[in-house]
C-alpha cells in the first residue's frame, strides 16, 4: 500500500502545481519529548536494559486509562490478536467470525492457531462487521467473533457481546486502529474477552513496532503469559526503549484525538457537495472515533473516475489517501474458510473504499481544507484525468 504520494504522479493532468506540494505529513512527528526520551535513555545507559522500569510504567498507564485489570506487553499487533486466540483457547478445528473486509493479518493469525475463518458482512453504512451477518453464520464450531474497529467506524460492542454471552462465545475485539476511541461508552478494545492495541511505525501510538493484549480475565491474562514467556524470557517482547517512547504520546492521547476528531468533522462538512466521497463517520455521531485511517466510501459511477485513478490523482495533489483491504473472499482460496452470510457489502468495500492516514488531521484547519480542496478538484477535472 502507498501512503508516500509522489506529487510529480499526475501533474499535467492537474496543472501543474500541486495543492500540497510538500506532500503529506512526516510520520512519526518530531515531537520534542521524544528527543528528550531519546537523550536520557543514552545518557542515562537504559536504552538497551532489559529492564528499566518503563514497560511497567506503560502497563500502568494503560491499565488505568482503559480501566482494565490485566495489561500485557508484546511485539506487535499481530502477534497480541495470535496470543489473543491462543489464550481464549481457540484450537484446530474451532470456528471464528471475522468481516471479510479485515485487516488481513487476521484472516491469518486464525489459520496460525489452527483455526478456520467464518467470514461475514459488514455494514453498509460504515464497512464495519454487520452483527445480523454475525448472527446468521453462528454454527456448532463456532468459538469466537473477532471484531475490528476499523478506519474511524466502530462495532456496536454492547450488542456484539450480549450475542456472543447468549450463544455461548468468546470475543476477540481489535482496537489496533482506534486507540483511545470510545464505543458504546468504552475505551475500544476494552469489550472484548481480549483486547488488542498495536503501536506499530503508522499508528497513532507509535513505537516503530508493538502491541499490547487486555483482558478483564485472570486465567486469559495467566493462559497469555504463559504462551509469552519461556524460561522467564519474554518470547516477542516491547523493549524498555519503546515503551518509553511510547509514554509522552499516551499523556497527548486524548487531546490529538480530539483534535483528529475536529478536523474529520470539518471535512465532513466540507466534502458534503463532492459526489461520490462519504466518510465512515457522520458530523453528529455524540461518541469520540479515533482515526489511524479516515475510511470514505467512494462510488465510482457518483464521482465518474475509476478509484484508481481518483486516489493517484489525490496523491499527485500531495494527500495520503490508498485503497483499503481487498477482501478476505476475493484474496483468499475458498478452502480456507467458510462463507458464514452474503458477502455483498464486504465485496463493494473493498472495492470502493479510499482511506486517509491520519497525520494530516494534527495539522491547521486549513491543511484539512486543503485537502476537501483537493477532492473538489479532481472532481472538477474528471473528465481530463479519464481521458
Ligand atoms: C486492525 C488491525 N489489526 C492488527 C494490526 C496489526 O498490528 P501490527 O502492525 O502492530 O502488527 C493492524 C495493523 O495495521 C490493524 O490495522
């Protein structure tokens, strides 16, 4: 996936001139506490300690802000929703629900435990896991749901849970791309029966890689240490130099997604009149989304462009701006899963979703005009872009 546009990609077509010609936001951002974390850990010689106290600290921040009992630290995203399954005793042969339209990587930690995949709809209005979709493909293998929260859209984790309490199953909710967002009132990974945060190099907490499992549960949190340790050594451990990196953006956390959530809603407003473009989220949704990406549904025959090349032509104007997944029933061979409902919605949306890395929206509002500017305009230049 491309989120470094090259501004020379389309510039004839646009005039020449990009809106942005700097091109997108760096990411990380060069945030003076990182400095500041960088220089003491050499200076104080615990940049490369096994232990230094910061992981605990970390634990303990994000123990405290999700209000959750149990905290564990590990190397990735991935590997927590891996952990995740295993520690839910999720084995060979059982089932888990998943959307189709999925960050991939789901689709193959479920195999990697020896599971099989149920992939299900998702919802027309936001490209999230469809709960109907999930009540249709319960069979008698079924052990768990996996649920996604995925580009500023949310799973209704209330309803979700009560389903999977009254059928008799276990939830797996990923959070990687909503840290600190609320859902039904909760922090987001905090639903679950597992919770997963990734704090990989694009996230929006970011460590260059990690992640972390959260559970409410003391025998899933023990089953977890378990698989994560050998000998007392961390198998796919988050480094003392991570965490503490990680630190100062937890205490800025909630004050970026504010603003994140700001200048999604002014482009919002701003893209109203632009056919064929509606984000994930409405102006008016009362709970706070986080947004590692900004989903927008794009409708080729509303904005008369191929998503193609609307996306390359937004990339020329300086936007981050990428196709989202493919689904998991078109990628995947049909032996390595099982069709759980129909899978229209999930089929159109990985076909027509466009999604916005997220550095821009810490940028001036004028920065988020810009770049409704910018939709505006290869809208209005459709025609030549086509030819
Ligand atoms: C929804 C979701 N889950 C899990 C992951 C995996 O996280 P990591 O990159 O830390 O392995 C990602 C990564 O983008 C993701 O978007």
């Amino acid at each position: 996936m491309n989120t470094n546009p090259r501004p020379s990609d389309l510039p004839a077509l646009l005039g020449g001139v990009p809106l942005r010609p700097q091109g997108p936001p760096a990411w990380p951002s060069a945030d003076p506490e990182i400095l500041q974390v960088l220089e003491q850990a050499y200076r104080e010689g615990w940049w490369g300690k096994y232990q230094a106290g910061k992981c605990e600290q970390l634990e303990a921040w994000l123990r405290t802000y999700h209000a959750i009992e149990h905290i564990l630290l590990c190397g990735s995203g991935n590997y927590a929703v891996e952990l995740g399954l295993l520690a839910l005793k999720i084995d060979q042969g059982d089932e888990v629900i998943l959307a189709d339209y999925d960050y991939p990587g789901n689709f193959l930690s479920i195999h990697a435990v020896g599971a099989t995949p149920v992939l299900v709809d998702v919802n027309p209005r936001d490209w999230n896991l469809s709960l109907d979709a999930v009540r249709e493909a319960i069979g008698p293998k079924t052990k768990a749901i996996l649920a996604s929260h995925l580009h500023g859209g949310r799973v209704a984790m209330r309803a979700l849970v009560e389903l999977a309490r009254e059928k008799g199953l276990v939830v797996l909710e990923d959070a990687a791309q909503a840290v600190g967002a609320l859902v039904d009132g909760r922090r987001a990974g905090t639903w679950g029966d597992v919770g997963v945060l990734s704090f990989g190099g694009s996230k929006l907490l970011s460590a260059g890689r990690g992640g972390a499992l959260m559970t409410p549960h003391a025998d899933v949190a023990q089953r977890a240490r378990n698989h994560l340790l050998r000998a007392g050594n961390i198998v796919c451990p988050l480094s003392e130099l991570q965490a503490a990196l990680l630190l100062p953006q937890c205490l800025g956390l909630d004050k970026r997604n504010a603003l994140r959530w700001a200048n999604v809603r002014s482009l919002i407003d701003a893209l109203a009149e632009v056919p064929g473009v509606r984000l994930f989220v409405a102006a008016n949704d009362a709970e706070r989304p986080a947004f590692y990406k900004v989903g927008m549904q794009f409708d080729v025959a509303a904005f008369e462009l191929s998503r193609e090349l609307a996306l390359k032509a937004m990339r020329a104007e300086g936007f981050a701006v990428d196709e989202g997944f493919i689904a998991a029933h078109v990628a995947r061979a049909p032996k390595r899963f099982r069709q759980g409902s129909s899978l229209v919605e999930s089929e159109r949306a990985g076909r027509g979703c466009a999604m916005l890395h997220h550095p821009i929206l810490v940028e001036s509002m004028e920065d988020v005009r810009a770049l409704a500017l910018a939709w505006r305009r290869v809208h209005a230049h459709r025609l030549s872009i086509r030819a």
